[in-house]
C-alpha cells in the first residue's frame, strides 16, 4: 500500500516538473536555450527563496570564483522560476521517495542480468 502511495507522489511530482519544463521542439532552438544571466539576477527575480550562491559556488568546485556577478546560462527559465513552488508544495516523505527512485533507477544498469530480468 505504501509503494503505490510512493509511485503515485513521484508519478505527480514528476507531472508537476513536466508541465513546467521547456517543450522538446522548442529545445531544439539554440536562441531560446541562450539565457545569459547573472547569479544574482536568478537570485533576485527568478527563484528568490533557493540559496544560488551556495548552489554554484557547490557545482563550480573549489577551483572557481563565483560571486553574484558570475554570469551563468539557464537554458530553462521558466522551469528555475516555478520549481521553488513545486517544492515547497510537495511534502519531505515524497521528495524521499522521488530521490530513491531516481538513486535506484539510475543505478540499474549496474545489475546483472538475472536480477534485471526478474523484475
């Protein structure tokens, strides 16, 4: 019973995330890909409530200054802007699961055959 409830919560935050996300056909338009924008520009308009700094400053490692001028592309602005939403609206047991199954799943291709095969 609580696996379906899982799957039902991933099945739903993963709609949540499509139906914000870029279109593939629209993808396929370098020009609407190219959104040039500064840290603090994505802090301040785009998706205030998460922390970017510590975010980029994690993602660029150790050897790379990053400040709030850093320029950065976010091929998908639309999706940065209503993820802080679709986040908080979604409780910590699901975003759990949500993260399980994308560990797993991801790790599935380093199962032998036998194990694939039985499920």
């Amino acid at each position: 019973e609580a696996s379906v409830g899982d799957a039902r919560a991933i099945m739903d935050l993963e709609t949540r995330l499509a139906e914000v996300s870029m279109k593939r056909e629209d993808m396929r338009d370098p020009d609407r890909l190219y959104n040039k924008k500064t840290i603090e520009t994505i802090a301040t308009e785009l998706a205030p409530s998460l922390d970017w700094m510590k975010y980029f400053t994690v993602a660029a490692g150790n050897d790379t200054d990053v400040n709030l001028d850093t320029d950065v592309n976010v091929a998908t602005p639309d999706f940065i802007a209503a993820l802080p939403g679709i986040l908080n609206a979604t409780s910590a047991d699901h975003m759990k699961s949500y993260f399980k199954f994308h560990t797993m799943h991801s790790y599935s291709g380093s199962l032998d055959d036998v194990v694939r095969s039985a499920t």
